[in-house]
C-alpha cells in the first residue's frame, strides 16, 4: 500500500469518526425533523465510509504515488516567516513590517540584497495603494 | 416593442453613459484580476459612487464591475493559478494547464473570447426567453435546491481525475468545513470553539486564496522550480487557429447554455455554473483525457459557463425580482435606490429601461473582449517576472485581499491554514477543486434538505414525487455511477481519466 493512501485515508478516518461523535453532542432533532447534529454526523458517516474504502482498494505498491516533500526546509522556512507575519498583523506600520517580511523571504529564497529591497519595496507600495489609499481598507 | 427597443439603444448610445460604463469595466478588470476582491465587493463598495448620476449612467458602471470583473478572474487563475473570484475555479484547471505548457497567450486569449461569447449568448437569452426561464426558476423550492447542490457534489467524482475516492473525501472535508458556524435552522453554534469570529463561519475566499495561492507557492518553493519555469517562458499567440476555434464552438456555447440556466436559478452564480460547464464539456468531448491538463476545450467551457451566469442571473432578477447571484442581489439594491423595482411589472411598464440594461450588457461583453485581447500579451508578461518576486506578489495580495474581504483577522488565519493544507494535499495528490466545491455548496445543501423536510413533516418519500428533483436525483446517480458504467463497458477512455492533482 502506497504512503499517500495510507496517510489521507487515516487522516479522513479520524476526521470522519471525530465528526460523527462530536455531532452526537449537538440537538437530534425532535419529530422526525433532523437537528443541528444530523449533517455532522452524516457527513462523518460517509467520509468515513470513504476513507476505508481508500485504505482498502488501493493495495498495490505504487512507488510514484509516495509522497515528495521536496525542498523542505526551504518550505518550512517561508510558511514559518508568513506566520510570523501573521502574528505581527495589526503591530506598527503596514509598509515597514510588510517590507521587512517581503525582504527576509525574497533573502530567504535566495535573491540578492538590492534586488529583494527593491521588489519588496514596491509590491508594499502597490498594496498599500491599492487596498489602503483606494479602497479604504485600512491596513494599520 | 421596436420603438422600446431604439428608445433603450439610443439612452446607451449617450456618451457619458458609454464613458461610464468603460470606467466600469476597466474597475471591473481590477477588481476580478485582484484575488480577494471579488465582483459582488466591486459593485457593493462603488454602488454610492452612482448616488449622483443617472440611473442608466449608474447602471452601465455597475454593469461594467460586474461583466469585467468575472472574465478578469480568469486572467489570475491561468496566470499565476490564483483564481480572482470564485467563479474562476474552473478556469484555473486547463488555464493554468496551458500556461505551464508556454501557451499562456493562448489560455489569455481564449478566455477572453469564451467569455465574451457566454455573455453575449447569456444576454440573447436575456432578449428572448426570460420569462420562461424566470418562470422555470420559479418552480425551485427548497427540495429543488437540496437536488441542485447533491449534483454539483456529485460533480466532484468528474473533476477528481484517477483520485475519485480522495476526490471525494475532499469535498467531504469542504462540506464538513462549512459546518462551521450558527446551524443554518436553529442557529445552534457548532464547531466554533466558543470564538465569535467563527459564528459566520468560514468564508471561501480566504480559503479560496489559501488552496490554490499560498498552496501554489509552497509547491513551487518545494519543487524549486518557477510559475514561469522553463516550460512558460514562451507567451505564445493570443488567438487560437481556424481549426481550434471550430473544436471549441460545441463546449464554448454548451457551456454557456449551462452557465445560462445554472445562472438563472436563485443563488446559483458562475461558480456553480463554471463546474457544471466544464465537467458537461468533458463527458462530451471526443478527448476527455486532455481535460485538466491543459484543454482549449475545457477552458473554453469553463470561461463562457461562469459569464453565461451574468446573463441568467440578470434575467431572474429583471423579472422576477429575486437575486440569481450575490452580484445581482446588491444591484436590485442599487436599482431600487434609482427608483427602478425590478420585477414583472418592469417588463409591462419600462421596457426602454430592460433594452437599455440589454445593450449595456451586450456593449460590456464587446468591450471586455477587447481588453482581454489587447492586454494579453502585456498582461502574461507576468510570467517573466523572477520566480520569487512573483511569490513574494502572490503571498502578499492573497494575504491583504482574504483581509479586506471582511477585516478580519481570522480570514488571515483560515488562508494560512487552507495554504499549508493546499500544499499537503497536492504532495499528497488530493484534489483540490471538490473542496473548494464542497465548502460553497454545503450551506445549500444542508438548509434547503432540512427546509424541505419540514414542508414535507419529516417525510422523505414524498420528496420524491417532485420531478425537478427526480431529474436531478437521476443525475446525480448517473454522474456518481458514471465511472463505473464506463469501465463495465470497457471505453478506452477509462484508463486516461483527467487529473486535477496539481
């Protein structure tokens, strides 16, 4: 059995069951009319149903079919500056902390220092034009 | 009902209406180009720019945001794989199939044809069958919309490719996903963790631009290689050969009388419309295997399909009254502040005003043709840009657009996490479309089944004795059997299912 069908299909099992039993906390529903329970549990039911069906069909060792994380650490490192980022919404100055998070990805992912500020600098210029100036919504 | 319609024509052929309405499609353009903003916010946000003008001249503005905004979604979604609205979902599958091909020029141009001929198809539609359609919409209860939504799911079968099962659990998670939030009937708060900001829910932009944006970037950091990469660096031609514009004429107007009709019924936008489009083209074209990986085919379904929706959506709410779209819910608001009420009555008493909106419509597609064409070339230049410095673009505008939809810090978050999933999901060949799919058709779904359990008094069989929703129930069956049914016949076509992994 090949890693990814092991992986999504355990995945989608747990979400399935996990939405069946948190359902059954919610209403029921009264006179044969379904509650707030009812789709989550429905839907639990049959990504369930569909997960072990994933697990079980597929049995063939598919090489192709496992996963590649590739550059990795490259990727961790940018979705680790975007969080970062995140935190830091609505901390000081939109155009600084947008610059310097721009600046530290582009460095990050290997341009240069003049061509990574330069970049930055006008892709937080065009947003806050854009979005803050034009169209009122406020960045800061 | 001639001199109604040279009444109509001659209020739009005003230059400053004219002025208006190319200022409309120009805002339009940028508002559907930008991932975030969407068509329904263009109109909504510009709506009191048109306090102090003429109805006509503040209608052909906002007629303008609505018609350049939706094939301007397009350009994103075969550019860079970041649909600009949601009705664009679909073109990112061969779009931006054929931009990783070096044919961006080609996907640009075609979208800009397809969409020009959806809407002007849609708006002849408009001209000549909008009370039989309006009336067909009528008959939609909430039975009829539970059978509307289980078949656009059913659709996710058709867009998952080899992976029908992970396909499937996707749209699952895209249901469960739209869980989230006050419950639909009784407003019981469900899986919001005692957080107000998950009362509304989840919204899909965010989640939109997560998936297909953020997850994109990822993958190509990943893979290291760049969204203009060797393989795109060529733009190509803008406008396909004689021979290519005859293959698309079939799937360019199907898919428009799809969008047309999906267009119409309350509720159902281009989004729906797109979907159902390009999976119909699919089941119809001689080469189903080339769908999602790069078909002029399929783009050109997709394209017109989610335009053709203006036109039905706009016939539903001129005669009926009744919003076809999210768009055209905030023009009747728009109308009505001009003095005009939409509806039935509009039709006997202000016809000039209905041909007016009609050549306003048609003049709007024409334009947008044109723009799309002669910005093709400049606009898929994109793709030149360094690979970083794109990422740097895409990360950025997805994260302050999924923001100013609703200035919400947790949109932020939803994009963040919907980003890292999108990234696991393609590593883990997950589609990514029945999520998406999912996520928009779930609140359909899941109220209009429980409304119509309550009209029904809890019995489920006597659902069954409306043929509307038979037709869709018989439909539905066949598209999830589908697959089957062709693998028991032995088609040769079964071993090249189209594939939406990436």
């Amino acid at each position: 059995m090949n890693s990814t069908d092991w992986i999504s299909g355990g995945l989608f099992l747990a979400i399935g069951i996990g939405l069946i039993a948190s359902g059954s906390a919610f209403p029921a529903g009264v006179g044969g009319l379904p509650g707030a329970g009812f789709f989550p549990q429905a839907i639990g039911a049959v990504m369930a149903m569909l997960a072990c069906a994933l697990v079980v069909t597929r049995r063939k060792k598919d090489a192709s079919d496992s996963i590649q994380m590739g550059n990795a650490r490259q990727v961790a490192g940018a979705a680790g500056l975007l969080f970062v980022y995140l935190l830091l919404w609505g901390q000081g100055l939109f155009i600084l902390r947008t610059a310097v998070f721009l600046i530290l990805t582009l460095r990050f992912l290997g341009q240069r220092w003049w061509p990574a500020t330069a970049c930055s600098a006008a892709l937080t210029a065009f947003a806050y034009l854009a979005f803050d100036t034009a169209l009122n919504v406020s960045l800061d | 009902m001639i001199p109604e319609i040279l009444a109509g024509l001659s209020a739009v052929l005003d230059w400053q209406v004219l002025a208006f309405l190319v200022a409309g499609v120009c805002m339009g353009a940028v508002f559907g180009s930008l991932p975030g903003l969407t068509a329904t916010m263009g109109v909504a946000i510009l709506t009191p720019l048109t306090f102090w003008v003429s109805a006509e001249q503040g209608l052909a503005m906002l007629l303008g945001i609505y018609c350049g905004a939706i094939p301007a979604g397009g350009i994103p979604a075969i550019l860079i794989n970041v649909p600009g609205t949601p009705a664009s979902i679909a073109t990112s599958w061969d779009g931006y199939a054929l931009t990783r091909k070096g044919q961006a020029g080609l996907a640009l141009g075609i979208n800009a044809l397809a969409s020009a001929a959806g809407q002007l198809t849609s708006i002849v539609f408009l001209a000549f069958l909008a009370f039989p359609i309006a009336s067909f919409a009528l008959q939609f209860g909430p039975a009829e919309y539970f059978g509307l939504a289980l078949l656009g799911i059913s659709l996710m079968a058709g867009v998952s490719g080899k992976h029908v099962l992970k396909g499937m659990l996707a749209g699952m998670l895209g249901l469960a996903l739209a869980l989230v939030g006050l419950d639909p009937m009784t407003a019981y708060p469900r899986y919001t963790f005692g957080m107000s900001e998950f009362l509304d829910g989840i919204s899909f932009v965010p989640v939109m631009i997560g998936l297909f944006g953020l997850g994109e970037v990822l993958v190509q950091i990943s893979e290291r290689h760049t969204a203009s990469g060797v393989q795109a660096a060529t733009i190509g031609r803008i406008l396909p050969k004689a021979a290519e514009y005859k293959s698309m004429i079939g799937s360019t107007f199907g898919g428009a009388t799809v969008g047309t009709m999906v267009g119409a019924i309350p509720a159902a936008g281009g989004d729906i419309g797109s979907v159902i489009a390009w999976e119909q083209a699919r089941r119809a074209a001689p080469d189903k295997a080339e769908f999602g990986k790069g078909s002029l085919r399929g783009l050109a379904a997709s394209c017109s399909g989610c335009n053709a929706a203006i036109g039905g959506a706009m016939t539903t709410m001129l005669t009926l009254g009744i919003p076809g779209d999210a768009v055209s819910a905030v023009l009747i608001g728009a109308l009505l502040i001009h003095g005009i009420q939409p509806g039935p009555l509009l039709f006997a008493n202000n016809q000039s005003f209905v041909f007016s909106i009609v050549f306003l419509l048609i003049f709007a597609s024409v334009l947008i043709m044109a723009i799309g064409i002669l910005c093709a070339k400049p606009l898929a230049k994109i793709l030149k840009v360094p690979a970083p410095w794109l990422w740097g673009g895409i990360v950025l505008f997805g994260t302050v657009g999924a923001y100013a939809l609703n200035h919400a810090v947790v949109d932020l978050w939803a994009m963040y996490a919907a980003g890292v999933a999108g990234f696991l999901f393609r590593k883990a060949r997950i589609p990514l479309g029945p999520l998406v799919l999912g996520l928009i058709l779930g609140p359909m779904m899941e109220s209009n089944l429980r409304r119509a359990l309550i009209l029904s008094r809890g019995d489920w069989t006597s659902m069954l004795t409306r043929p509307i929703l038979l037709v869709f129930l018989t439909a539905t069956l066949l598209a999830l059997l589908w697959p089957l049914i062709r693998r028991a016949f032995g088609s040769s076509a079964s071993n090249h299912r189209p594939s939406l992994d990436a």
